[in-house]
C-alpha cells in the first residue's frame, strides 16, 4: 500500500510539472496497485491523452464517471461524459458521442446549482445547430457557452466557444 502511494504523490507531482510520460507511468502503476479515486484517474486520463493514448484516456474517464456518479458529484461525472463523447465525436462514433453527451444533460436536469458543465454541454448543441444550418442558434448558443465560461473563469470553454 505504501508503494501505492507514494507512486500516486510522483503521478500527482508529475502531472503539475506536466511531465505527462512520469505522471502517466506512475499513476497507473498506483492504479494497479490500488484503484484510484476520480480526481485520480482524470489525471492519469489526461496525461494518457497528452501522450497521444486515447483508449487509456476514455477507459480512465469511463471509470471516473461511474466514480462520481457513485460519489453523486453530477457535475464531474457531466464533465466526464462531455469528454468522452468528444473523443468519440472526433473518432466518427457519432451516436456513442450523442449518448455520452444525453448522459451528461440528464445529470445536470437533476442538479440545482449552476456550473462550468452546462457551458461544455452546450458545445454538442451548437454543433447540431451547425450542422442544421442554423447558425443563428449557433451564435446564440456558442455566446452562453462563452458567458458559462467567464462566468466561471474555464479558460478552456472561453476558447472553444470563441473558436466556434
């Protein structure tokens, strides 16, 4: 267990200093030892994705949705699903990618409090109303997604909804 551990603190110090093959490496050996945590695993997603490992980085989010879901943290299971519907999106699986996408919007239907989530889920509905030509909606919809963004001072979703 003390391997365990002391191997999660290397993948966690690794992914701050975004030395993303150290953080991957160590991080899944501590997952092998001991299943990580949610938080734990989009680390060792995203360092998976930073080294070009999509499978590893949606399996590790799949895992970290169920973990939040387990946990009832809506909001990042959402993040989760808006991000495995995206690789999945860009992968042409357009229906796995509508799936995720309806997962993560019938988990926010249930949540209260506003969050940085909802701006992400609005990106698929944009893309739909690209896709329909109705780029009036389009603007509309990147403009609050944007909003959500500063709102919440997500620099990531800033930039995609600007980008769109």
């Amino acid at each position: 267990m003390v391997r365990a551990v002391d191997e999660l603190e290397r993948g966690r110090e690794s992914y701050e200093r975004r030395a993303w093959a150290d953080a991957y490496e160590a991080l899944a050996r501590a997952d092998r030892a001991a299943p990580l945590a949610a938080q734990d695993l989009e680390l060792l997603g995203r360092s998976a994705y930073m080294l070009g490992r999509d499978d590893v980085w949606r399996r590790a989010l799949e895992r970290a949705y169920q973990a939040y879901l387990e946990a009832a943290e809506r909001p990042s299971a959402a993040r989760c699903t808006w991000w495995v519907g995206h690789n999945h999106l860009f992968r042409g699986e357009a229906a796995l990618a509508k799936g995720w996408f309806a997962r993560g919007q019938h988990l926010l239907e249930r949540e209260k409090r506003e969050c940085v989530e909802r701006g992400y889920l609005l990106l698929p509905v944009l893309l739909q109303h690209v896709v329909h030509g109705d780029f009036e909606a389009a603007y509309a919809t990147a403009t609050q997604a944007g909003d959500i963004g500063e709102r919440f001072g997500d620099r990531g979703l800033i930039a995609m909804a600007q980008s769109a």
